[in-house]
C-alpha cells in the first residue's frame, strides 16, 4: 500500500522489494534532441517531479548527449547510439533497433512503469506490455498522423507516412497500457485514425518560475529597451512547423502602421540562417535574433514584451505558449493544433489562420494600439495559467501510473 502525498491517494501496488526504498522505478524514454523542444523540456519537469517525491527515475534517450536532468536525486540515463544508415534506408529497421534496445533496458533495471515520449518508441509497447507485462504508458509530443506533407517529406524521405508505418504506429498506441494526449484536438485524431480514445492531460508549467518577473518598464531598463517600442516576442526552435517565415512576413505589413514595432525571435534550430537572410533581404531592421538564451534573460523578454505571437503551422500543444500565458503576455496565436485549447479568440489572445501574415499582422496591430485590450488579456492569462500548475497535472501522471500497474 502507497501513499501519494501529493494527490492524497492511496494506491494498492506490489512493488518490488529490490526497489531500496523508492516508492517505484520509472522509465522515461525521451530524444534528448538538440535544441530542446517542448517534449524534453516537460520530460526534464516530470524528471524532477519524482525524484523529489521519492521515485527512482531511469532515462532512456536515442541521442548520446543529455542535458543536466533530474531533481533533488541524479536520475540514471542510459543511450542508445543512433544508427543513421539503418534510419535513414530503413526506418522499420531503425524502429525494431530501438525497440528491442528499450525492450532489453526495460527488463534490465527492472521498471515497474514505462513512459514513452518518442514516437519511434511506441510500438515497444507490443512486446513489453504482452510478453513481459511491464505496463506502457505513451504520451503524444508530437503526432504524425496530421503532419503537413511538406514538413513531412522531411521525415519520411519524401513519403508522407506510409501505410506499413501507420500501422506499427496504430498497433503500438493499441497495446499502450495508458494514452496520454496534451489536448483533445489530438486525442480526437487518435481516436479517429487509430481506434484508442487518450486520456487528455495538458503539458505542464512552472508557475513559481513566472510569478516574481520584473515591471514592463524595469525589464526594458534592463535590456536596453525603448518604453515606448511595440515589443513583439517569439520563443521556441526555429523550425519551419513553427511558420516563423509568416510572422516575418507579417512583420513587414506591422512596421508600416506600427514604425516602433520590434520583433525579438528567441531561439536556435534548422531555420535560423533562412530566417535570418530572409529579413536581411526584406530590408528589415527593427528584427533581433537572440539565439538561445539563458532562463534569466528569457523572463526578461517576457516581461518586457506587449505581444507574445505563436505562428506554427503544426503545434500538438505548445510549451512556449504556456509560458507566455503564465508571464500574462497577451498571445496571437494560429489556430492549429491544440493552440485552440490555451488561447480563447477575443479572451486571453487571438487565433488566426496559419500561413496567413495579413491575419497575423492584423491580430498583432490590435494588440499594439490597445494598451486595454492588452491589459484584459494579461489579467485573463495569469488565471486561466492556474489550469495548468505543474502541481495539477504532475499527480495526474502518478494516478495513471498507479492505474497501469493495477490493470497490467
């Protein structure tokens, strides 16, 4: 018998007695990619969630280099050395490589929960959960199943999904113990195109991280910002599902109502050097490029910011959006994905379409001309942010751990 000290459940497991005094051994599979997307970041945040509450946490990742994980307790990471050749020429090659890697990690240190976060991942499920009983939970980061073709061609060497791939897909989510999708818009494509309804559980957010920002005014003092400049604030990787190539496009139209308008991009990834040309052609001056920066200067932007714009073309929920909801940045944001779920049209933000720089610019000239509009939206984000507490949806995780173990 466990007691969850968080949720104030009371669980009923057997759990291993070679376990030295952790409630359970979990195992957090995960890309560990660079740079980070919104998947590693709450991937690191449930890390340090249980080993804090006294769970042995084990990571498994397909890349050779980690960042620094983990909470009060070092947890163990354990890689598997990717195999280019094999993933490149053939992908189910690299899928069964991976799977039985896992598969052999699982049963090695003895994991009582398995927590999938990488989509080449999933179908270990059929192999664990049916031959060795360890119970699957998978969480949906990211969902091929909608991809847009260009992107897609990225991915699957010019084959947007092909049907054998689907189905390893389909057949590992069905034999999960456990489905988590981040919100219902993709928890209803799951249940569409594979037959398994997830449980929806929204990404999490560290309140405590945004509630000591600094004033607008003394954030700007700090960064060498005009009080008087539109600051509009982009964070994330810089990837073309992120549709940053649109938001600069937009910004062309912003800076000819709006001449004190600056656009902040933050981040690094695949982009950065078209994005970057690109501006440098269109003549635009009043666009800074940061690169990645540390979590200190990050808060700075977002307090000094008037406008936080998310202009992906494919978001399955958006971690950086969540931080600008907890910062109270008003937010345009495309209406794709589960962007729909964080930002309510005309409440905290704005949605327009994706691919579309004349709504984009327009939503974000509303924002600049209105400081009450501004305001409103600031005040509803911060409440609306409350919703999405580390501290609600991290016990959530447990009690589906906790469920996969009794029904396995």
């Amino acid at each position: 018998m466990q007691g969850d000290r968080l949720t104030g459940i009371v669980h009923t497991v057997n759990v291993d007695q070679d376990n030295e005094g952790f409630l359970l051994r979990i195992g957090l599979c995960s890309l560990f990619n660079y740079p980070w997307g919104g998947g590693e970041t709450y991937v690191k945040q449930l890390s340090s969630f249980l080993t804090d509450s006294g769970y042995e946490v084990f990571h498994f990742s397909a890349f050779d280099k980690h960042p620094e994980i983990g909470g009060g307790a070092s947890p163990s990471v354990f890689h598997v050395a990717r195999k280019p050749l094999i993933e490149d020429l053939f992908y189910d090659f690299g899928i069964l490589y991976y799977g039985l890697r896992l598969h052999r990690f699982a049963l090695q240190k003895k994991i009582d929960v398995l927590h999938l976060h990488y989509i080449d991942f999933v179908p270990t499920s059929i192999l664990l959960r049916n031959l060795d009983r360890v119970p699957v939970v998978v969480t949906l980061h990211w969902c091929p199943l909608d991809y847009p073709p260009e992107l897609a061609r990225e991915l699957w060497h010019s084959k947007v999904f092909p049907t054998h791939q689907h189905l390893m897909f389909t057949l590992g989510i069905r034999n999960a113990t456990k489905v988590i999708s981040p919100s219902n818009y993709y928890a209803d494509l799951v249940e569409r195109k594979c037959g398994v309804r997830p449980i929806v559980i929204p990404n999490p957010i560290r309140l405590e991280d945004y509630e000591c920002l600094p004033s607008r005014e003394e954030a700007r003092e700090n960064l060498g910002l005009d009080a008087e400049d539109g600051i509009i604030l982009y964070t994330g990787r810089l990837h073309p599902q992120k549709g940053l190539i649109y938001l600069i496009e937009a910004f062309q139209n912003i800076v000819q109502e709006c001449p004190s308008a600056k656009l902040i991009i933050v981040g690094t990834g695949p982009s950065k050097d078209k994005l970057v040309d690109f501006a440098r052609k269109a003549r635009l001056k009043n666009i800074s490029f940061t690169g990645y920066v540390e979590k200190h200067h990050l808060n700075q932007l977002l307090a000094a910011a008037d406008v936080y714009v998310s202009p992906s073309v494919y978001e399955t929920f958006g971690m950086a959006v969540l931080e600008a909801l907890a910062s109270g940045l008003p937010i345009v944001a495309t209406n794709v994905g589960g962007l729909s779920e964080i930002v309510e049209n005309g409440e905290n933000g704005f949605l327009v379409p994706s691919r579309n720089p004349d709504a984009l610019s327009d939503a974000v000239l509303k924002m600049l001309f209105s400081e009450t509009m501004r305001s409103k939206f600031s005040r509803n984000n911060r409440i609306k942010a409350k919703k999405y507490s580390d501290d609600v949806i991290f016990p959530k995780i447990l009690d589906i751990y906790y469920e996969s173990m009794s029904s396995r």
